[in-house]
C-alpha cells in the first residue's frame, strides 16, 4: 500500500508506503489526495458518476475516478486530503476509510 497525505492546496505533506508496494501506485495515490483535496470530495463520487455514464469527468484535469481518495476534515473544515493505492478499490477505499476516523484533533 502506498499512502499520501496532502495539504488543502494538494501540495505533499507526508507519504508513506510498504515494502514491494508496486511502484505505480506511488504515482496513483498520490493523485488521488490531490483529487480530493482540489475537488473537495472522495474519489470515489468521480467513480460513481463515470460509471452512471459522466465520462467527459474523464478529461477534467486533476481528476482521477478510482476510489481511495478522501478529504481531511477537522472541525466543519477541509484541511488537506487522503490518498491509497495498493488494493483493490474497495480495500483502497477502506483504508482510506479508516484513516479518516483517526482523530486529528
């Protein structure tokens, strides 16, 4: 698993990744967080919509419509975002998950 951390501008503050974590995922969850985070919403919304037939969110630069990108809140307030990659979407998605219910305050 590759984890990024960003700030709410998208600039990398902190990543993290497992030993024999494939290398495009690097690339991967890292564009995630900065989806999120310009975009103020998971990923997984962009996800959702292309597979309901939106796919012109395809060509939107910044995008990315996998799960496993999530915004970072702390108190009603956007302050960065959250990027996984490694798994499945679905295990991309739940770690990312998790991640948010650690408490930052």
């Amino acid at each position: 698993m590759a984890i990024t951390i960003v700030g709410n501008g998208g600039e990398l503050i902190y990543f993290e990744k497992m030993d024999d974590t494939q290398t495009g995922s690097i690339e991967v969850s890292m564009a995630k967080a900065r989806t999120a985070a310009l975009f103020k919403r998971p990923t997984k919304a962009f996800s959702d919509a292309v597979a309901g037939g939106a796919s012109a969110l395809l060509s939107m630069p910044g995008v990315i419509a996998i799960s496993g990108g999530a915004p970072l809140m702390s108190h009603g307030k956007m302050i960065g975002a959250l990027g996984v990659s490694g798994g499945t979407s679905a295990q991309d998605a739940a770690i990312a998950d998790t991640g948010l219910r650690v408490k930052l305050d």
